[in-house]
C-alpha cells in the first residue's frame, strides 16, 4: 500500500533547529516535496528531492534516502512565522503525476 | 494573474443544494487537480486532468461530485445535494512539471 508518515505536532524555541522527519512506503518514487502551510492558507512549495542527498535553501534543507524511504526538512535559526504544517508528499511514478500527501506535522514556535 | 485563483472565497449552503467551485490555473500549465482538506487534515485527492487526456476522477468519494475542464484552462467542481459531510476547504492546483501551486481555496459550508 501507500504511507507516509511525519509527526502530528512538534514545538520547538525561537532561533533554535529543529528536523521533520517523513517516511514513506509507495509502490513507486519519482520524487519528494515538502510544502508549508500556514492555519487558514494554501500550501506552499518549499522543497523537492529526487535524489539522495541534503538540498539547501536558506534556512530550510531537505534531506532524502532513497533506500530507506526516508526525508527529513531542517529549519535553522526559527522565527515566530515558521509556525505552520509542513506537509512531505511524495510522487509515485506508478501514477507519475498523483502527489501521495502525509497529513502534515503542525509546528509551534515558541519564544 | 500569476497565480491560481479559486472563487468564491467562502461558500455557505443549505444541505441538498448544489454548488460550484471555480479555479482558474496559472497560465500555460497543463495539470490540474482538485482536493479537499478538512480542518486539521491532510489533503484528500479528488480529480485530476492532465491536457485534452480523460480526467482521474479516482478519488471523487461519490456520484454527487463531479468535475470539468473547459478549453484546458478553468475548471468547475459541481457538488450535487451537498451533505454537512461535504464541509471542508476545497483547493485547486495547477503544474506544469514537478511542483504544484495552489490557489487558496474554497472554504465551503453546509448547514
């Protein structure tokens, strides 16, 4: 079957780090995307992985595993605004252009 | 515009009227899907077109939805006899390779 898996909620401090992590179990891989979603808003591209590695944007980096179904997104240096859900979708290439969507890890920022 | 748009913004219905959601995707790009998210969940697909290919209605839950693309462009999700159930945020997305961008929904409720 199809799964993925990130946390339901995680809080974390204000200019800290802190690490999502998504697994996932797909009949195929063509791909993983994080996406960040503030309460009330559209989620919004963040990330794409499609090969083995850690890809850095500013202050967000996305790591992937292929063999281990296995992501992580990064936040370094968090402010108040990075409070939102953060959704890992992976694209499985069995149906190439259908997203398979985790339910989102809510993070709290705290002061 | 530059971005996919959605009307109306709110929708609010009595239980067994029909409405329609509207998207308008980012110029050019050929895919289009539809989902729904209920309040603090993850996003349900409902259908995609992909060009002038017949659209994957998979994950439409039932007959009372249903789905058109006219022209390529803009697309309509009808919701015959709205049920309560049926209350959710419903959000367009448009692509043209990878990433999906997203409108900012509908937020529909039925009374």
């Amino acid at each position: 079957g199809q799964n993925i898996d990130q946390p339901t909620e995680m809080t974390a401090t204000e200019g800290a780090i802190v690490q999502i992590n998504c697994t996932y179990q797909t009949s195929g891989f063509n791909g993983l995307f994080w996406y960040q979603q503030h309460a009330g808003e559209a989620p919004t591209f963040l990330s794409y992985n499609v090969l083995d590695g850690l890809e850095e944007k500013g202050r967000f980096s996305s790591f992937l595993s292929r063999s281990k179904g296995y992501s992580y997104l990064l936040l370094k240096e968090l402010q108040m605004k990075d409070s939102a859900s953060y959704l890992c979708a992976v694209r499985d290439s069995y149906s190439n252009y259908q997203l398979i969507w985790g339910a989102g890890t809510k993070l709290i920022i705290k002061p | 515009g530059a971005g996919v748009s959605q009307s109306p913004s709110n929708k609010v219905t009595e239980k067994g009227k029909d409405v329609e959601l509207r998207c308008d995707p980012i110029s050019g790009h050929t895919a289009l899907y539809w989902y729904r998210q209920s309040l603090g969940q993850g996003l349900e697909f409902l259908i995609y077109f992909q060009g002038n290919s017949a659209p994957d209605k998979s994950g439409l839950p039932s007959d009372r939805f249903s789905a058109e693309r006219t022209g390529g462009s803009v697309s309509t999700l009808t919701i015959q006899r709205t049920q309560q159930e049926d209350s959710a945020v419903y959000l367009c997305a448009s692509s043209s390779q990878a990433s999906q961008y997203f409108g900012p929904g509908t937020r529909l409720t039925v009374l």
